[in-house]
C-alpha cells in the first residue's frame, strides 16, 4: 500500500495538470483497483494524494459543496497495480 500511495504522489508531483477530460470514477471502483476500503480513498482526496471532482469543480475540503466525489481515471493509468509493487518488494 505504500508503493501505491507514492506513485500516486509522485504522478501529482511530475503532472501539475489535472484534466477533467476523460473518465471519471467512484470512490469505490478507486478502491476495488487499489485494493483499500473506500475510506482510505476518501483520506486519499482529503490529504491531498489524489485529485477529486465534484459536480464538475475540482473537490475543496469544507466548501460546503455536496455531491458525489469523481476521480479521473488517469490517476488509475498512471500508477503501478498493487499486485505488481508487491512482486517488486
């Protein structure tokens, strides 16, 4: 889970631009791929790690705003499976 948690960081870092463009998903397919409880998603988006949607806007915490949360489906392109950080290790 660590391995998974910096690649998506290091895909902020080295990608400044979060395009809209493109599939989004639910927190829960998020969290089927990564192999988390949808809770740590949501921790995921809260601290930061990973860029959220909401009704189109990109997700601010505690602006008050409702909605379901929509991840682009890039972040689920651009980092390794968790099964292949855990062959490497």
């Amino acid at each position: 889970m660590l391995a998974t948690l910096f690649n998506i960081v290091l895909w902020l870092l080295t990608d400044a631009k979060h395009s809209i463009g493109g599939a989004m998903l639910r927190v829960r397919d998020v969290a089927v791929h990564f192999r988390v409880h949808p809770a740590t998603v949501y921790r995921w988006i809260h601290q930061g790690f990973i860029p959220a949607y909401r009704n189109g806007q990109p997700f601010k915490p505690g602006d008050g705003a409702t909605g379901a949360l929509r991840v682009p489906q890039s972040v689920l392109n651009s980092t390794v499976p968790v099964e292949d950080t855990q062959e490497a290790a």
